[in-house]
C-alpha cells in the first residue's frame, strides 16, 4: 500500500530572499557554470554590478570603472553618485529595493527589477559594499547574504561613487575559474556602447571612440565590402556592412544590455533594412539575397524593457516605451530616413551593396535546382532514423531552436551508439558520420547539396536559409583524441567556417572534451581530461589506483558516456579569436600544403608516450 503523505500547515515555509535565490539560482541569473562559456553564471554576476556603474555613466555621472579580478576576487568600482548612505545595506540585500524604480533618476536602465546586486550578494562566498558620497563612507560585509559586518557611517577623502567587491561561492559554481577571454568581449562591448566611457580591467583599457563602427571593425572575420554605413539617432544607433561570407552576423543591444539571442529589435531591423533597400534600388529583390553576408549591428533605448528571462539575452518588448510608439515602425521610420539619405549620399556605398545583392541572387538561382534535388534525397533517405536520432522536443517537425537542445556530431557507430543511449532524448540528438568527411575549404556551396553527408547535416539543423529556423541550440562536435579525431573536428569546423560561419560567431558550436583517463579504487573513480589531473587523481587515490586510458569514445560505455553528457559535460566552444580573418586562418591550415605550414607542423610536434608505460610509470612511483 502506498505511503500516505501528510499535508499541512507544518509543510507550508516561506523562504527568505537569499535562502530562495541560492536554491534557484537559475530563476535569477540563468545557468551556473564553471566559467568555460560566455554565459556562465559567474559572468552573469560580474555584468549585474557593472550594469549598475553603466546606469551611473548614462546619467551623467563618472567616466571611468575599475574592474579587478585576482584569486576569483572581484573588485568592481565605479565614480558616479554612490548609493545613498543610509540605504546601503538595502540596496544589496533587499529584495524590490533601488534607485531605478524611480523614473526621474533612471529612465532607460537595464536593471529595473531590483535583484541583480542581491543575487551577486547572495551567490557569493564573500561580498562587500562601499559607497562614497560628500565626504562620508559606508561599508557593510556579508556571506552568502547574510551581513556580518556593518561599519557606521564615517567621513572619507575618497572620490564618490560605489565599490564592490564578491568572490563566487564555489557551492554553488563549482571548480569555477573567470577567463580574460569572455570578460574582455563583455567590457568591450560596453566600451562600444558607450562613447567617452573608460574601462580598466587588470590594468589593461577598454574605450572607444566610433561606438558600433569600432564594434564592426573589431568583429569583422574577413575583409568588408565597404567602409560601415555607421548611423545614429534618438534612442538608436546602426552600423552596417557586408562582407563575401555566407549567412548573417548581428550584434544587438538593448539599453547596453547585449542581446545574444537578439529579439523584438534584432527582428524590426531584419525586415526595415530589407525594405528600406527595395524601395531604395526600386527593386523586389528576395529579402535572402539583400541580407547574406550583412554584418550589423543596432543598438536601442527601450524603457522600461521586457526580457524573455532574467539573463535578458532576447528582447521581448515591442513598443519603445509602455504604451508608446511600437518598436517596429520605430526602427523602420530611423532607417527610412537615415539609412536612404546616407545611400544616396554615398554612390560607391550604394553601387557595392547592390553588386553584392546580385551576386547572390546568381548564386542562390544556380543552386536552386541543385537544392531541390538535395531536399528530395534527403526526405528519400529517411532522415530521422538514417543519420539523425532526434530529441523528442522535435518529434513535432516544428522547427524551432527549444531551450538547451544539444546535438552531438559523433564518428563512427560504436561512439554514436554510446551517446545514443547515454544522452537525454527529450533535449539531446545524435548525428552520426561515416568516416572523414570532406575537406570543404575553397569549395562554393554546391558542395552542401552534392555530398550526401553534408546535405543531411544541414537539413537536421534546418540552417540552409540561415539562423532563424536552427534546431539545436548547440552543435556539439564530439570525436575521439587521437590523430584521426583531431582530423574530422577540424574538418567538420572548416565546413561551418566554411558556408555556415554565422552559427560559429553566434556561439552555437562547441567540442565535446572527454576522458583521457579513468582512475580508481575501490572506493572511488575520477576521471581526468589531462595528463595533469591524471597525476593530481594518482596522488589523491594512493595505494596503486588501476589506470584506464581511454583511446576512443566507443571504448567508454554507455553508463560513464551519461556522466560526460549530463551536468558534468565539458565543453569548449568554438570561438573566432579577435583579429583572425576566417579566409586566411583556413587558408593556411586547409589549403595546399606550404613551407610554411610544414615548419609550423614540425615546430608544434609533440609525440605522446605509450600508455603501457605511463601506467607502469605511475604504479612505480606509488611504490
């Protein structure tokens, strides 16, 4: 007989703000993370407390922060107003607590609801606060929410303004660690939002002078067509290119807030420019062909902005302010004006947008009865059961980019086989190749069509006409570490460098990084990615651990393959680093072979020792 279970007033709790935050954090600042991708929570926590230094500088108010991090310590100091003294220690542990509720004070903030800072406060193993204002200081210390030191007011020769400073609780990031990397594209594009505005992280400047035109030209992959058509207006800025890439590329920004996922505002440019062009050229050309290869830009000013999540990375807003004018026949309106003015200002600008527009309009007609043929095989083959084992969340055939959906590109049957079984069939499918695929570099599209494995590849993440209809929010490469799986992950890049390079710069790509090595006892297995904690596993086991050396990912069973590709996954996205033109990278790596590559080949060889004798080597030293 069933257990029955008591309900009454003793189950009824009411938990306070910081006891409800730290057991769902995620309902406050997204995922958790350890710091490996751009979206951790511990990045999430760094942008609250500069959001709020960045409202200070919109204001009018301080034109530089300080930002430190050494030892996962935080320091974060900006020069505006400071928080008003005897409100202090409210505004960091008080829920629905601040100054932007205010409109006089703040009109058009990224923070409106009043938990950032309390989250940044409650998440964190350490966090303190000081504001400085007309003279006088007031400091307060607190962990994990709760206040531990609460300083009087005191007089002080500091500058205004506020400082904090946290260090993440790793019990609730776990083995988390900031990377220069993320943090860096965070306070740029600050920087480039914010004309005037000073950053200095460890030392180093962030400032820009041209805004989204400094943004665009530290972004581009490749070299652009034309100079960036750069415009700006009451509550909006653009800066448009295009370069010979395929797809589109935008970066889109709400209030300074950066919109990863783009929104109601990425969406109202995507289909004004398109209209803007045709009535420009006086010409009903094909909304693909005006927009391939754009890379773009928009910035808004919204108030009182609606997010789809706490994380705000999609805008939801369609009106420029609560019962204003919409946010679509604004944008429209702006570059109804601003963008045909500058065209017909500018005929070398006009004449090479338009050599782009037929261009790929040629292209896309060539390949039109070639495509046909492509989607007719491709239903032929079966798709769902042939190459592709879907996530149940598209069982529906709906097209559509579902939360943290996974796809694993995988080699091989015995591998895909293990992750086949292993994986969560309500978010994670399984593509599997045969063999090496090809070498696509400096082949034209066509190729996508005429090679089979390719042509399925791209029919099941629905990204022939670009973005919009992606079906997974992740395209995870997942090959072996040996020689032959180091090949087919850089070929598999280069294909999407290739003709679908919007999908690796929107941060969609990723590498699986699996065990090298399994060691245990009888008490415990730890798995290690490196030889480095293979020998920090050793040391913490003692006693003769046996030793594993995984040569292949159809060597691990299905049962580890789960804990590898649940919530301990690891992995590395692919990330086009700063400066690095995509033609010219593959170019070198993938085109004929040079001197030049065969020094570097020679100059980067390492030969890895026999596992036979690393093992002995470890058992020798244990005794």
């Amino acid at each position: 007989m069933t257990e029955q279970i008591q309900y009454t007033e003793d189950n009824i709790r009411s938990l306070d703000w910081k006891e409800h935050i730290r057991m769902r954090p995620g309902m406050y600042i997204g995922k958790l993370g350890d710091g490996s991708t751009a979206d951790d929570g511990i990045y999430v926590l760094l942008k609250e407390i500069i959001d709020n230094c960045i409202d200070e500088f919109v204001m009018g108010y301080g034109k530089t922060i300080d930002i430190s991090i050494k030892d996962n310590l935080v320091v974060v100091r900006d020069y505006g107003r400071g928080i008003p003294l005897g409100k202090v220690i409210d505004c960091v542990s008080r829920i629905n607590t601040g100054g932007k509720y205010d409109s006089r004070a703040f009109k058009k903030s990224v923070g409106l609801n009043g938990v950032g800072t309390k989250a940044v406060n409650a998440l964190s193993d350490y966090f303190k606060v000081e504001s400085f204002r007309d003279g006088q200081t007031k400091m307060a210390e607190f962990t994990r929410g709760e206040i531990k030191k609460d300083n009087k007011i005191a007089s002080s020769g500091d500058k205004s303004g506020t400082k904090i400073s946290f260090v993440p609780d790793e019990k609730i990031f776990h083995h988390f660690q900031f990377r220069a990397q993320y943090i860096e594209r965070l306070l740029w594009n600050y920087a480039y939002l914010n004309t005037g505005l000073t950053i200095v992280f460890n030392g180093q400047k962030f400032k820009s002078e041209n805004g989204l035109a400094d943004l665009l030209a530290a972004n581009l992959s490749e070299e652009p067509l034309y100079p960036a058509i750069h415009l700006k207006g009451e509550d909006i800025e653009v800066a448009i290119t295009h370069t010979q890439s395929y797809g589109e590329e935008y970066y889109s920004f709400v209030n300074g807030q950066y919109t990863t996922q783009g929104g109601t505002h990425q969406a109202a440019f995507r289909e004004a420019y398109v209209k803007v062009v045709r009535d420009f050229y006086q010409k009903d050309y094909e909304a693909v062909d005006i927009r391939s290869g754009i890379v773009s830009s928009i910035a808004v000013k919204v108030i009182e902005p609606v997010f789809e999540s706490q994380t705000k990375t999609k805008l939801g807003s369609t009106e420029i302010e609560p019962n204003g004018k919409g946010l679509k026949p604004f944008v429209l309106e702006f570059l109804q004006k601003a963008l045909d003015n500058f065209l017909h200002k500018n005929p070398d600008h006009a004449s090479a947008l338009q050599k782009k527009i037929l261009q790929s309009e040629r292209e896309r007609k060539e390949l039109s009865g070639i495509a046909k043929l492509a989607r007719e095989r491709a239903k032929k083959a079966n798709l769902h059961n042939r190459k592709l084992r879907d996530c149940k969340v598209h069982f529906s055939d709906k097209h559509e980019l579902s939360g943290e959906t996974t796809l694993f590109i995988t080699e091989g049957d015995s591998a895909s086989g293990s992750i086949t079984i292993a994986r969560n069939v309500q978010t994670q499918g399984v593509f599997s190749l045969k063999g090496k695929p090809l070498n696509t570099f400096g082949l034209t599209k066509k190729v996508d069509y005429e090679n089979e494995e390719f042509n399925l590849l791209q029919a099941a993440l629905n990204i022939e006409d670009g973005l919009d209809g992606l079906r997974y929010n992740k395209v995870v490469i997942a090959t072996d570490a040996d020689v032959d799986g180091m090949h087919i992950r850089l070929l598999m890049i280069t294909f999407f460098l290739q003709f679908f390079p919007d999908l690796v710069k929107a941060r969609h790509l990723y590498v699986l990084q699996t065990p090298l090595f399994r060691v245990r006892n009888k008490k415990e297995t730890i798995y290690c990615y490196s030889d480095t904690e293979r020998q920090q596993a050793v040391a913490k086991l003692g006693a003769r651990p046996e030793i594993t050396r995984f040569k292949g990912l159809g060597e691990i069973s299905p049962d580890e393959f789960k804990y590898f590709i649940s919530e301990n996954i690891r992995l590395e996205p692919v990330v086009i680093v700063k400066d690095v033109h995509i033609k010219e990278m593959l170019e070198f790596y993938m085109g004929k072979n040079t001197p030049d590559r065969q020094d570097f080949i020679i100059s980067n060889l390492k030969v890895e020792k026999d596992d036979a004798v690393l093992v002995s080597n470890e058992v020798n030293s244990d005794e």
